[in-house]
C-alpha cells in the first residue's frame, strides 16, 4: 500500500508545466534542440511552446505566463544572442525558472549564473529537462497544497503556508545567490536516452528556412535531422570535446526515419543530417542511408564527416552517392600540417588532397570548411590555401564566409592545453566569451577583416562564389605586397549548395543583438565571419 507521500508524488509528475523553449540561432534549420525536448515534454503532458528567433517573434503572453523558460546554447553565436536575451526575459517573468542547454551552457555556466540562470543542461540534456520540469511542477504542487499552519498551541491557523516574498531584482548577482543551490540534475549527462521522434508543432514550416540551390535545376525544400549526437575525436579546437569527451550516442534508427517521414509529407525533397560526424558510428550510418534510400528513393541528403573518416572508410564513398548523397561537408581547417597537428584534427595536407580527389574520381560533391586565420597563420600560409582550392577545381565549393573564420577559443577549449596558447591568450571576455588573441603579423588581422566584408557584400548582393573568390585572391596579394599571380581557374563544375550555409562561424551583428534586445525576430545571417566554431 502507498503511502500519501508517494500518491502524491505520483499526483504531483501529472501537474502541467507552462514551458518556453527558445533558440537564438541554428544556421538555417529547424532546431533539433528544440523538437527533440518538445516532444519529451509533450509527452508527459507539459504545455510546450517553442520558438526559434530566426524565424518567430517571441510571444511574450507566452513568455509572461511560462514556468519554466529552456534556451538552447548549442555554439558560440546563439549563446552571446541569448546573453542578451536573458535580461528581458527576466524582466518579463522575474518568477519563471530559466535554463540553459546544449554545448555551450556548461562551458559558459559562471557567466549565466550571474544572469539568473537557474539550471545548466549539457549533454543528453532531454532527460535532465524532463527531470527540472516535474522537480519544479513538485515544488509548484507543493506550494499550492500544504497543510495549514499549525500555531503555537498547535491548533490549526487555517492559513496556507506561502514562499517568502521574491527578492527584490535590484540585480542578476541577487538573482543568482537566490537560485545558485537549487540544481540537482547533473550539468553534463552522457546517459543513454530512448529518444522520441522529434515534434515540429509551433515552428515555421521548412519552407522559411534554408532552401538547397542546385544550378540549373531550381531549389529544393530542405528538412534535417540528427542520426547521432557528441564524437568519438578529440580535435582541440572543437567545443564538442570538453563536453562529450570523446563520447557519442545514437539516436534511433526508427526515430530518424520517422522524423525524415514527417519533413517529406511537410514537403522536404532534401534532407541534411547535423550529426557532428556521421561516420561515427560506420553500422549505423551505412544501415540508416539504405533504409533511408529505400523509403525515399527521390529524396537526396548531405552529411558531415571528417576527411579521417573519408579515407579510412574511402569504400562506403561510392554508396553513399548512390543512396542520395548530394554532397559531404567536411572540417578540412587548414592545409598546413603545423596548424593541423597543433589542432590534432587527425589528418594531414595529403590526406585532404587525396580526398578531394577521389571525390572528383567518384563524380561526389565535398563541401570542405575552414579556420584559415590562427596564431599560426602566415600570409604565404593564406595565398597557399587559395592556391590549393584554385588547383584542385573546388572554387565554388568553398562558400566565401568560409574565408575569413579566425579561430575561436572558448572556455574548456583543449587549445589552452598547449603552452604556446597560453602564453598568446589574453584574458578570458566574459562577454564575448571567448579568449581574445592577435596574430604576430597584423597583416594578418586586417586581411580576415577585410576577407568578412568581401564575404558579407558578396551575400548581400548574390555575387558569385568565382567572383567572391577573384577579390579574395587579390586582396590576399595585396596584403603580401606583392602582384597578384594570374588566377588559374579552369572551367568551374557548378555545385550544390545550402542557400544558408550551416557553418557555426559567426559573432551576431548588432543587428541581431539589437532584434534579441527587444524579443524580436531575427531574419538575418552573421554578416561577419569571424569565429571557428563547432567543426568536426
């Protein structure tokens, strides 16, 4: 028999939660962070709205009622933008708990404590979100229903008992002390979930977001979806790392079909997997493109996975094509080996060019990405790079954005294991959030800023990927002070492309922190590429 005290806990994890989940960014797509907790909090009968600030205004009847407010933090950008969303968030519900997700919040947890974030979420955080909204819906029940007071001769006062008053919000730091001890889910969980297929409802439809560009044939509705989560590699530079630390988790073969069947009849034609590697895990991914391929044999996909990967498991390649691939975005970060090693991305120069090539043999389409500027970056290093993708044919292959990302070190970042980072560094930006550094050349410095602004009018104007990569290439000369060589540009393979391309390389424009201010929409791409952030 139970006793009351579990009856009504049982009551109590029945108690409907008003939550809020937002994003502030999520490069072109429908965030998975989003669908992914929306449907365990459905599920269990919480009253969820969603909201991605890319593509919705934020409600604030929503916000103003909410319990519990989620922003997910999965990169550098969306968690500066959401930095200045907290403040307003605050202001509109001083009462709602707020908690940060994904990638970013526990490797930024100081800094949002001092916001007056209440739970930090890293990791497989669907379990630890389901947990924080029925420990709160706990917490709420048992506010509402406790017994009457009992007074000093222990009769009954007939008088509920209330929490004390809130403080009064003079600041985020009283706001903090006053929430600093109520976590108890744990800030990183690698637990291994039984994920539910993703719930879309209350999103802008895929056709808001970004479209696939095929040359000559028009674009394509785009849907996506996630296969796998974390990475079993340790690249330095990657914030996946001081989270998962080397650890990655499955999601369902099932639920990724499901969520793929729910985007085609939405409308998708195209379908871009956001796993951080997809060769990850080899069985998984060769058993989901042939299921994939045999339930949608018209729909293609792309994926991300390391030019490690390519080459070791260059077999797969040719089958990879023949169920759908349309094209591979691959971390390449630079064609230096020093840099490469210091990074410890795990391939060298020949590596990418063997790649490269064998895609080219293989008539497939490789998307490579890059971090040119570094502390270790020269102007001979740069023009190198140029040299390289005008010599092997991959000009439009290379979005200009791609051009001018300096690297970025976070907190956690494995880069500050190497002495020489350390000694570049200088002191942590809680508000940039980042540790700012300079490269010995200031050439350098100026060519990235000019590299952004080529990158940016090229956008805003639709110039061409040639013709964006033409003025890269004088200005890289120019930089050198010496006469730009002749371009050697044989004739140009046009490719498939994102028309946003889903690269995490950008700090928000004021633009965008202007919109985030006042809970705006944002409708705008970065303008400036000036982080490397979230790279294979």
């Amino acid at each position: 028999m139970h006793n009351h005290r579990e009856l009504d806990f049982q009551w109590v994890r029945r108690v409907t939660m008003k939550i809020v989940l937002i994003s502030t960014y999520e490069l072109g797509r429908q965030p998975f962070g989003l669908v992914s907790p929306a449907a365990w909090l459905r599920r269990r009968g919480h009253a969820v709205a969603c909201f991605d600030l890319t593509r919705q205004e934020l409600d604030s009847g929503e916000v103003h009622s909410a319990e519990l407010i989620a922003i997910y933090l999965p990169m550098h950008t969306a968690t500066r933008l959401a930095c200045k969303l907290i403040p307003t968030l605050r202001a509109q519900n001083s009462q709602a708990h707020i908690c940060c997700y994904g990638l970013y919040a526990p490797m930024n947890a100081e800094y949002l404590r001092s916001l007056g974030v209440g739970t930090i979420l890293g990791g497989e955080f669907e379990g630890g979100l389901v947990r924080l909204a029925e420990r709160l819906s706990c917490a709420e029940k048992e506010e509402r229903f406790l017994p009457a007071q009992v007074g000093p001769s222990d009769e009954p006062t007939g008088k509920k008992l209330r929490r004390p008053a809130p403080l009064e919000m003079t600041g985020a730091e009283d706001f903090a002390l006053d929430h600093r001890e109520e976590q108890l889910e744990p800030m990183i969980s690698m637990e291994r979930l039984k994920f539910e297929v993703p719930d879309r409802a209350g999103l802008a439809p895929i056709a808001k977001y970004a479209h696939l560009i095929v040359p000559g044939d028009g674009y394509r509705l785009v849907g996506s979806t996630e296969a796998s989560r974390g990475c079993k590699h340790l690249c330095r530079h990657c914030p996946i790392v001081p989270v998962y630390n080397g650890v990655f988790r499955i999601v369902e073969r099932d639920v990724v079909l499901a969520d793929v069947r729910q985007q085609v009849e939405a409308g998708a034609q195209h379908i871009s997997f956001g796993d951080p590697d997809f060769f990850n895990g080899m069985r998984h991914a060769m058993e989901l493109v042939e299921a994939f391929h045999a339930e949608f044999p018209g729909i293609t996909y792309d994926v991300t996975i390391k030019i490690e990967h390519l080459r070791k498991q260059e077999r797969h390649l040719a089958r990879l094509r023949d169920t759908g691939c349309l094209f591979v975005i691959s971390a390449v970060e630079s064609v230096d080996d020093g840099i490469l090693e210091r990074l410890d991305k795990g391939h060298t120069r020949e590596d990418f060019l063997y790649v490269a090539r064998k895609f080219r043999e293989l008539g497939m389409t490789l998307h490579p990405t890059f971090v040119p500027f570094t502390p270790w970056t020269t102007v001979e290093g740069y023009l190198d790079l140029l040299r390289v993708l005008a010599a092997e044919e991959l000009i439009e292959n290379v979005a200009p954005v791609q051009l001018g990302i300096r690297l970025l070190i976070p907190e956690g970042s494995r880069l500050l294991e190497l002495k020489e980072v350390r000694r570049m560094v200088g002191a942590f930006d809680a508000e940039s959030l980042v540790y700012p550094w300079g490269n010995a050349d200031a050439r350098l410095d100026a060519l990235s800023e000019t590299v952004q602004s080529i990158a940016a009018e090229a956008d805003r104007t639709k110039e061409s990927r040639a013709a964006a990569f033409a003025r890269i290439w004088e200005a890289a000369y120019a930089a050198a002070g010496v006469i730009a060589a002749e371009l050697p540009v044989k004739e140009l393979r046009t490719v498939p492309f994102l028309s946003e391309p889903w690269y995490c390389c950008a700090e928000p424009t004021r633009d965008q922190l202007v919109a985030i201010g006042g809970t705006a929409a944002v409708q705008t791409q970065p303008e400036r590429a000036v982080i490397a952030d979230g790279f294979v």
